[in-house]
C-alpha cells in the first residue's frame, strides 16, 4: 500500500510547503511559500493581497509574499538572496521569469535595402543591450546567486534537488523574425542557450541541481496586451483578432488562442515534478 500511495498523483505532484521564487498562482495554490519580485512594489503588494488571499488560495493553500528585486541590479539580488537565506535557509525553485520587448525597425523590409537597412542602423544600441541584459544576462546572475540555497534543497524537508525554470520564448526558435523583432528573439535565444549550459554545469555532482526551460508563445501581459488590470492580470486579445495577427506574421496557432494561465502552470508544474 505505501507503494501504491508513493505513486499516486497527490503524492507525485505535492508541493506544499516548499519555498519558491517566481510563478505566483498554481504554486501557492497548491501549498508553496511563493516569493514574487519586481521593481514596484506597489504592484507586488496588489498581487500578493489579491492572489495570496485565503479565500482566492483555499484550504490548502501556501502564502504569496512580495519583495522588491531588479534582476540586472547585482545588489537588488543580492538582497533577496540574503532576506530567504536568514527566513528559509532554502529554496526549492527559482523561477527566472523576467522579460522585456525594446526596439525593432521602424519599417517592414518591403521598404528595399537603403530603407531598411536605414531604419535597421536607426535602432538604439542600448535598446539591444538592455534586450539581452534582462532576457539572458539575467538569468546567468540570478542563477549564480541563489545557487547555495538551491543545493541545500535536497535537505530540505521535501528531500528534492533544488530546481530552476527559466522562461525563455518560442520566438528563440523561429526562423521568422515575427515583423523583424530581432532584438527580442535573438537575446531569448540566448536565453535557451544560456539555459542548456547552466543544466550542463550546475548538474556537477558537487552542486546536484537540475535546470530547464520552457519556452511559452503567446500570452495576455503587459508586454503583449499592453495593460492590466486592477487585479494585475491582462486580459487576452479576442481569438478572431489574435489568428488574424499572427497570420500576419506567417504564424500558426492551432487552439486559436492565446495562451491562459493553466496552461503555463500545468507545464511548469509538470517540468519540476516529473524530473525530480
């Protein structure tokens, strides 16, 4: 009987009462301490009352807190890193979720090459840097500094290798530039890459933790919806409008939708579970 309760799917895809940083809901609904981060922490604290209430988490819930943290601020992490040190000792999960969109050209290649490849030396240079600080760079920093904590997670009370998802993009693996976003597509393809080589070095048998990535298409945020609303969430375009734009770009989305959030909770969930 033991063996058959070890096998079941509560027992498989428990995660109540680890310690996670990053990817609010699905975790704390299902029992995680979830630390959210983000430079406003007026918006932080909104996210953590409405989604961390008892009521919105349930009776098995976990508790979602805020904490201010600039992922390409060496000191922003490191305060973090010091504040879950002395309050957990641990973490389990490391989500590095950061993303921003900065620059493409201002016209389509249609306008011939003295155009656009005008419009192309027009873009900002820090525009790209800053691309491929917070979509790449990133991800490299914050992992290195929340490594320790990750490595004691085997000891922890879960008794699991600590784990990292980096969220990366399925425009790092398009060969269609989606209306020539370059500076996005190719810092997450540095993303996908950076991610292959921390799951390579980090699997050491003298650090034991185990790293991968998903790579999401579309859906509602700020980035690709442009607001949200009074309870931090965006809203999805309208299926008919969203099939027409990604058409236009040469795309195909077979659900003809943008993506939701149990989507990305039921994957993300699925990717730490099921390699533990």
């Amino acid at each position: 009987m033991a063996a058959v309760k070890s096998l079941s799917a509560a027992s498989l895809f428990s995660v109540k009462d680890w310690v996670v940083l990053v990817l609010t809901q699905a975790l704390a609904t299902n029992g995680c301490k979830v630390y959210i981060t983000g430079r406003r922490l007026e918006v932080l604290e909104i996210t953590a009352r409405i989604h961390g209430s008892s009521e919105k988490l349930g009776p098995l819930g976990g508790s979602i807190i805020p904490l201010v943290m600039g992922v390409t601020s060496k000191e922003s992490v490191k305060r973090v890193v010091d504040h879950i040190t002395k309050t957990e000792g641990y973490l389990n999960l490391l989500v590095n979720n950061a993303g921003v969109w900065t620059t493409k050209p201002s016209i389509d290649p249609e306008a011939g090459p003295e155009a656009f490849g005008e419009a192309m030396f027009s873009e900002s240079i820090d525009a790209w840097q800053k691309a491929f600080l917070t979509n790449a760079t990133s991800l490299y920093f914050v992992t290195a500094a929340f490594l320790p904590l990750l490595a004691k997670s085997v000891s922890s009370h879960t008794g699991k290798m600590g784990s990292v998802i980096n969220n990366t993009s399925n425009s790092a693996f398009l060969r269609m530039s989606e209306e020539s976003q370059l500076a996005y597509n190719v810092s997450k393809a540095a993303a996908v890459h950076i991610t292959r080589q921390l799951a390579y070095d980090l699997s050491h048998k003298n650090i034991n933790v185990r790293v991968n990535g998903i790579a999401p298409g579309w859906f509602p945020s700020e980035m690709t919806t442009g607001s949200s609303g009074d309870n931090n969430e965006s809203t999805p375009q309208e299926d008919a409008p969203f099939q027409r734009g990604v058409e236009r770009i040469g795309a195909r989305v077979p659900p003809g939708r943008m993506g939701n959030a149990k989507d990305l909770a039921t994957v993300s969930q699925n990717i730490h579970e099921l390699v533990a």
